[in-house]
C-alpha cells in the first residue's frame, strides 16, 4: 500500500509498504527517521516510544496500516531546530545517556510526563517511564534529568 | 494481505461477515508482537480503530455501556471512580504505552486466562455485547471464556461494548508477578462486594484453562457477612473464604509458577481483598 501520514509536522508518503509491517520499521526503514529504536518488538522496552496523535505509544505495536491518515511526533520532531528540547538537553547535562538505545524512548515519555505533570514526584516519574527499559545507566541519572527539565520547566 | 479499515460499525461487520478470516486488531499490543515474530500471517486485519463509536462510553441505567476500543488509560482517567475494580486491574497492564494503546476489546478478543480484565468483569457479572450482520447479543462474562484462548464468539461476531453496574460497594484487584510493572499475572483475584443485593462476586485469573469465577466463596460469604452491623471480620471467615477461592481453581505448573503456588498465592490474595474491602465497607 502507499501509506501517507504526517509526521513531525510534515506530510510523508511511503510506497509498497505491507499494511502488517509496524510503523517503527516504516519510520526508520521507509521514512529515514531511525531515532526511534528497535530493541524487542514486542512491546517490553519502550525504546520505540513514539507519540500516535499525541499519545504515547510503542510504535513497534501499531500497524503501518493503522497509520494512515494520522499524526506522528517522533524524538526527531522535539527540538527546534539546533536547539535540543528541554528534556533532551537535561539528559545531555546529567550523562543520562551512555549507549544511548533507550534514549529516543525516554525522551518522548520524559516529554509526554512533563506535558501532563510539570512538577512529578518521584514515584509519578518512576511510574511514567515504568515502560522504558536501560541496561546502561542504572536509572539514577535519568531520575536526575527528567528532575532537572522538570523544573526548568516549572521555571520558564 | 488485506487492510480493511472500516469507518463505521456496519461497514466493520458486513466486511466479517464477507471475511469472517479477517483478524480484528485494535490496540494491536497482542497481534502486531505475533506479527513481529513470525508467529502468525493472516490473510487480512480488520482495523478497529477508526470506528469512533467504539471508542465511546456511555452511562446506561445503573451501570455502563463501555465500547471494546476504549484504551485502559482511558477506563482509569474517566471510569475509574465508578469501575474501581477494572481500573485497579487496568492499572497493572503492562506499561503506560501499553495502557495508552491495549483496550479491554482486545483483552476478550485474546482471551487469554491470564487477562487483567477478567478478574473484575468476572466479579462485577459484566455482560459482553457482541454482532454481527445477524444481530447483536449479550454474554455474561461467566460463559464467555470457552478455553485457554478461546471465547463465546462466532466466526462473524465482533466485540461492540461491554455492560457492567457501577460499584455500589468496595472492589479490590489483586495480581501476582515477579515486578510492578509490564508483568503477566502468575495468578489474579478480583472482589466485589455489592451491599445492594447482599451478595459477592468474584473473578480468578491465570489459575485455570479460563478466567472463572468463585461461585462456591462467593456464596460462603454472602451468608458470613454482616451486612447491617459490619464488625471485624472473624479469622474463620476469612481462612475459609481463602480455601474456597483456592478450590475454584484448576491450575497448572508451568513456567511463571507451580499450580500449589498459585492456589496459596489464590486463597493469600483472596484473605487480603476481603480483608481491604471489608474494612472500606465498614469504615463507610
Ligand atoms: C509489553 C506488553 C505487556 C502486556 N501486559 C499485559 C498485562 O499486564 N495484562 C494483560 O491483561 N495484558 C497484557 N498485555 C497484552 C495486551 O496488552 C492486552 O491483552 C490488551 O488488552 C490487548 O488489547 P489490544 O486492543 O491491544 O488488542 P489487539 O492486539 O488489537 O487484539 C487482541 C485480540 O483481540 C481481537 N480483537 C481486538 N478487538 C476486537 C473486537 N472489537 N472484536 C473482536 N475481536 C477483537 C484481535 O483479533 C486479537 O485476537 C501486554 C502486552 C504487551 C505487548
Ligand atoms: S522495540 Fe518497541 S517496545 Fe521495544
Ligand atoms: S543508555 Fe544504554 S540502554 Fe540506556
């Protein structure tokens, strides 16, 4: 099928993609977009976290068929320009990334947290990112930096 | 492989009708990891997603009528006050992007006796509403569960909605796992207690072929229960109401856990709903 949808603000178009295919391998393999990652397919990592219409979701879930005629927001679509996204340079400042997989995917529910809550307790964050798996940093520097761009946040 | 992508809920059902091979998907959080992995090439996927009807709910009655697409996240934000037992068991359900995505459609689509839904649609005595180009037909949750993933339901039949009375008592959920979160349940316990017509309901999951519910507990505790004077509850009571909750089930030894684990965990989980539940009820 040729599928069309807007993604990070823009309308694209992909052509013989197999309705059943999910939209992370339509992102990174058809659209050139490969900041969302693929590490299980199956739901469990959330390294593939993208928002579907404004809402989270693990986009090696959905359907590429399903995608038709809705909006994406992926990591790529977060930062204006040359300047990072809040959440994304509080993660550059705590060294919250080290082999950076699960990054793309903590960013976007980082975002999506901060969009809701703009100023998280501790177990709300835990909570909210309960679905974004790293086998790197331990967890307490990303704890750091969602606190860090949560009161940048509450600040601004 | 075919797409359909029906707009409306006639069109989604004559097309069953048309395919009854078709396979629905909604939220897809169980298809697409069986597509990812090879595990299953159907012919052709029904999306479900664009009906908006589906993704409704409305107040009927007494009760709710909740369409099949409603996501989890949405039963907790916008039904959790009225349906607090389906909301405790949706707030277990694998991740927030899971809960943002997976619906309780989906769930009795699945049936998989592991399924958080069942515990509480079980104990809440929820009908499920299913149609066809035939018609529409309403299923108590206690016959809709056929096997270990299998349900109720013909060939051409959709899931449109599901029935369930608002609590007019304490519910509680309970599941067991080795984490808080993204967990299969090694075994589940949903309770509701409905001071209205003096009687129990009760679901049990992951501890039989199907989810089932604890007729014979809930019938125990019916009579046990002083609904008018509501003391605390004696430890007989609430022993016994843990052995019958155990004794409803038909578990197996498999990979999560032993089936004599699953029915202590069983009668350990039911002790301590009733106990939470009993003590919100007299505290009321
Ligand atoms: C990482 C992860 C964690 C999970 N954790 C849990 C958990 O903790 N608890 C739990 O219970 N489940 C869990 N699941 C399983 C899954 O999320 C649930 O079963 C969910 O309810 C499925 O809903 P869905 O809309 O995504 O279903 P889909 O995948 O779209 O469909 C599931 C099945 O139902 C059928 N179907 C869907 N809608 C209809 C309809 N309207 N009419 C007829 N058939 C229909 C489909 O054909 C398919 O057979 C998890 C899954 C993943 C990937
Ligand atoms: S790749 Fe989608 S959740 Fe892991
Ligand atoms: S930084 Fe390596 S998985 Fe998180």
């Amino acid at each position: 099928m040729r599928l069309r949808c807007k993604v990070n603000g823009e309308a694209l178009e992909a052509d013989d993609v197999w309705p059943g295919e999910s939209l992370l391998y339509v992102l990174r393999e058809r659209m050139g977009l490969p900041g969302s990652k693929n590490a299980c397919e199956q739901g469990e990592c959330g390294s593939c976290t993208v928002y579907l219409d404004g809402v989270p979701v693990c986009s090696c879930l959905v359907a590429a068929g399903q995608v038709e005629g809705h909006e994406v927001t992926t990591v790529e679509g977060l930062a204006e320009g040359e300047r990072l996204d809040p959440v994304q340079q509080a993660f550059v400042e705590k060294g919250a990334v080290q082999c950076g997989f699960c990054t793309p995917g903590l960013i976007v529910a980082t975002h999506d947290l901060l969009e809701r809550r703009c100023q998280p307790s501790d177990p709300e964050i835990r909570e909210a990112l309960a679905g974004n798996l790293c086998r790197c940093t331990g967890y307490e520097k990303i704890l750091d930096a969602v606190r860090l761009a949560a009161d940048r946040k509450a600040a601004s | 492989m075919e797409f359909f992508k029906p707009a409306t809920w006639s069109e989604a059902l004559a097309i069953k009708a048309e395919h009854p091979d078709a396979t629905p998907i909604a939220g897809g959080t169980d298809i697409m990891v069986e597509l990812n992995f090879d595990v299953r090439r159907p012919g052709a996927l029904l999306d479900l997603t664009e009906i908006a009807e589906l993704r409704e709910w409305s107040a009927v009655g007494d009760g709710f009528r909740v369409g099949s697409g409603v996501s989890y996240a949405r039963i907790i934000e916008e039904l959790g006050a009225s349906l607090p037992g389906l909301a405790m068991a949706a707030r277990t359900v694998g991740s927030p992007q899971i809960r943002n995505r997976g619906t309780v459609g989906g769930n009795l689509g699945a049936a998989s006796p592991a399924g958080d839904s069942h515990p509480p649609l079980l104990a809440g005595a929820a009908d499920i509403e299913v149609a066809s180009v035939r018609g529409t037909r309403r299923i108590p949750a206690a016959e809709f569960y056929k096997g270990v993933k299998r349900n109720a339901m013909e060939p051409d039949e959709l899931i449109a909605a599901f029935h369930i009375a608002a609590a007019d008592g304490p519910q509680q959920f309970a599941k067991i796992g080795t984490r808080n979160a993204m967990v299969i349940a090694v075994c589940s316990f949903g309770l509701a207690l409905h001071p209205s017509t003096r009687t129990v309901g009760t679901g049990v999951g992951s501890a039989a072929p199907t989810p089932r519910r604890a007729s014979d507990a809930e019938t125990f505790l019916a009579g046990e229960l002083e609904w008018d004077s509501p003391g605390p509850l004696r430890d007989s009571v609430l022993v016994r109401f843990g052995e019958l909750v155990a004794q409803a089930a038909s578990p197996i030894d498999d990979v999560r856990g032993t089936a004599d684990y699953r029915r202590h965990a069983l009668s350990v989980m039911a002790r301590r709903t009733l106990g939470w539940a009993w003590d919100s009820y007299r505290r009321n």
